[in-house]
C-alpha cells in the first residue's frame, strides 16, 4: 500500500477530511467511523488545530488504512485541505 509523501508520519496535516455519509443516515455514519477507527493523541492534537472545520468524525487523510471492508466509504475533503 502506498503512502503518502510523509509516508503515514501526519508530518505535513494538510488534508484533513470528514466521513460522511451522503443519506444523512446517523447509524450508518457510526458504523463507517466505527470501519475507518478513530484518531490517536497526537492526531487528535493535529485535527484539533483547525477547530473551524473539524467534526466527530474528521481524520487526516494520511491516516486512513485503506482495506477491502472501506470500499464505498464517502470522504469531504475540509475546505481549507492542500493537497
């Protein structure tokens, strides 16, 4: 699996981005948090640099392992994300 330019180590925190459930459906949106897990201390400190677009359910991109059981996840990339 390839990583992203600072490869998984949240050096760079530029895209942060919100699981999302696109019917507005609580309990689905859960489960897929619950799937993609939450975030640790120290990206939990990150996320909490940018209070103005962060959610329950936001991580940073980079820290999302990508597995079979995530196909169909929906993401919203914050709008002040560099990628």
């Amino acid at each position: 699996m390839p990583d992203g330019a600072a490869g998984r180590a949240m050096a760079m925190g530029k895209v942060k981005v919100t699981v999302t459930d696109v019917k507005g459906e609580t309990h689905a949106l859960e489960a897929w948090f619950e799937k993609v897990g939450s975030p640790n201390d120290i990206e939990f400190a990150m996320l909490d640099m940018v209070t103005e677009v962060v959610r329950d359910t936001s991580r940073l991109s980079c820290q999302i392992k990508l597995r079979p059981e995530l196909d169909g996840l929906e993401v919203t990339v914050a709008p002040n994300s560099v990628y």
